[in-house]
C-alpha cells in the first residue's frame, strides 16, 4: 500500500447545516478506531478568527476561498472521518476534489434541522427571516449534496446513533477490503 492511499479518509460527510455531520462523523470515527476532524473547527484553527467574524471582514467570497483550500488540504491529508462544513460543496473545486471518495449525505427536513441551529450564529441564516433563508438554502442546495454524495441517508429523526448505524452499515463492503489491506 503507498502512502497516499493510507492518508485517505474513511468516509467524508455533507450536507447542509444542522443534519449531524459532526455528531454522526464523530460517533463513525470512534466506532471503526480512526480520527475525526471537522473542516469547521480546522478552518477556524488555522485561520485564528471565528467564523462570523471571517463573513463580517473579509466577505462571503473569501471565506469560501479559505474553507476551499482548508476542505482540500484536509481531504489529501486525513485518513479517518471527516465532516465538511455545509456550504463548501457548493464551491465546484471542492465537490471536484470529492470525486473517489465515500461520500455521505445525512438528509434532514428544514423544519427538524433549523430547530436545531436556530440559535446559533450562523452567518447563513442571519437576518430576518432566518427559518425561510434556511428552508430556501437547503432547496437550492439538496441536489447538489445528491449529486456529490455517494449515499444518502435518512437522518431526519435526529438520531445521531441510528444515522451512524446505517453509515457503517453502508459503508461496510468497502471497509473490509480496506482493512485487509492493511494486514
Ligand atoms: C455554512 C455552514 C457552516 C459553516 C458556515 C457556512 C453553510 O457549517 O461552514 O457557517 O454555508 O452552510 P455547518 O454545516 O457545520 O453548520
């Protein structure tokens, strides 16, 4: 096996805000004994400033060029599981850079995934009709996450543990060659 196959990911997750990417990803990666990173946290490790505040200075286009190469980075680097942040499949490089990859996409409706990030401080969803934008943002985005992702699922139950079920699930005919592999 060469290296560059080793620092692939196991399974990468999308998928608009507030499905569980990071809740489900971080049960995954316990579950199979790999790391978990969430491009989120990376982004605003590296960066050193929280994201709202990367929108209010420097603008929506350039928070998606920072999250394009953080996202790529992650995704040749990280061999575990991975939980990309909502938006960043919308940018073309990024679902590019997805291609070959096992790509998970935990569906949710917009009233049962807003309920959950509604008092956040998402930037996206600022404003004065945050529950519309968010409803609006997920319809535009739905096919290109369908387009993207390799496996849908259902996660509109809001069951962290039943989602990570079905992805291992999913995802086990291609991890056991994987981890023979590696034997
Ligand atoms: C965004 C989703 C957020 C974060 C940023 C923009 C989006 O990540 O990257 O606020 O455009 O959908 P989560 O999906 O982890 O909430």
């Amino acid at each position: 096996m060469t290296s560059e196959r080793k620092r692939r990911p196991v399974v990468v997750l999308i998928g608009f805000m507030g499905a569980g990417k990071s809740t489900v990803g971080r049960i995954v990666a316990g579950r199979l004994g790999v790391d978990f990173i969430d491009t989120d946290s990376e982004l605003v490790r590296r960066d050193g400033r929280p994201i709202p505040e990367i929108f209010t200075t420097d603008g929506a286009d350039r928070f998606r060029e920072i999250e394009r190469d953080v996202v790529i980075d992650v995704l040749r680097s990280h061999p575990g599981v991975i939980a990309l942040g909502g938006g960043s499949v919308m940018t073309p490089a990024v679902a590019d850079a997805l291609a070959g990859h096992h790509v998970v996409y935990p569906r949710i409706t917009a009233d049962g995934g807003f309920a959950r990030v509604k008092d956040s401080d998402r930037p996206l969803i600022a404003g004065d009709d945050p529950h519309l934008r968010y409803r609006e943002l997920l319809e535009a985005r739905d096919e290109t996450y369908h387009r993207v992702g390799t496996m849908a699922v259902d996660a509109a139950a809001g069951d962290p543990e039943a989602v990570a079920d079905v992805v291992i699930e999913l995802l086990a005919d291609t991890l056991v060659p994987e981890r023979a592999a590696t034997t």
